[in-house]
C-alpha cells in the first residue's frame, strides 16, 4: 500500500492521533502544544496501512509556505518516507524549506519545481 497524504486540522482530536509519530521528535510536539493559528499553519500526514508515520509543518511566512519541521516514525525511516510526504504535500500546497531538506526535496523530485529560497 503506498503512502498517502493527508492534511489534518490543528485541533486536538486530529492531534491524538499522531502521537506514535510525535513522541519521536519533541520539537514539533511542542510547537503543536503552543498557540498556533490556523491560517497560517498547515499539517501534512503521510498515512501507510491506516497509520500516520510522518508529518509536516508547514507555516506562512509571508505571502509563502515554508516546511518548518518534518519527523518520521523511527520505523518507517530509510524508506523514502520523508521525501514521498515533501512529494505528496507539494501536490497540494506550493512550499519553500530549510537547506537542511535540499536533498530530501531532490528525492522528491522537487528541486525545479519549488523555491529554495526562504
């Protein structure tokens, strides 16, 4: 089963159910714990076998988006993972990242096709 995306919402219920993917990096749990507006902040969940296994944040700088942070569940990592969920994400919402995500965003296929720059 491939690897589908999906973009939930900044509410708790939807929150709940990341939490296998979440406790794997406490950098993004904690900016999700924070006061975030909604309209400026995007989630992008990469779902295998019904499961959330990556998610993206997303945030508005400017009149663009820019991936902020992306963690994958320790059990799906050297599997393509994250650059499929930059891929699938890319279908939906343009966006711009960290250099620390150039070659993740080449994988992907994404190099010509979004901004590098912030």
């Amino acid at each position: 089963m491939p690897l589908e995306i999906r973009q939930f919402s900044l509410d708790k219920p939807d929150l709940d159910q990341l939490g296998a993917v979440l406790k794997q990096d406490s950098d993004v749990q904690t900016t999700l714990e924070g006061p975030l507006i909604a309209e400026e902040t995007q989630l992008w969940v990469g779902i295998f076998n019904a499961r959330p296994v990556s998610v993206a944040l997303l945030q508005r700088q400017g009149s663009d988006w820019r991936v902020t942070q992306l963690v994958v569940h320790p059990a799906t990592r050297g599997r393509g993972v994250a650059a499929e969920t930059l891929r699938l994400a890319a279908k939906h919402q343009s966006f711009s990242w960290p250099d620390a995500l150039n070659t993740l965003a080449e994988r992907a296929g994404l190099s010509g096709l979004t901004s590098l720059k912030p």
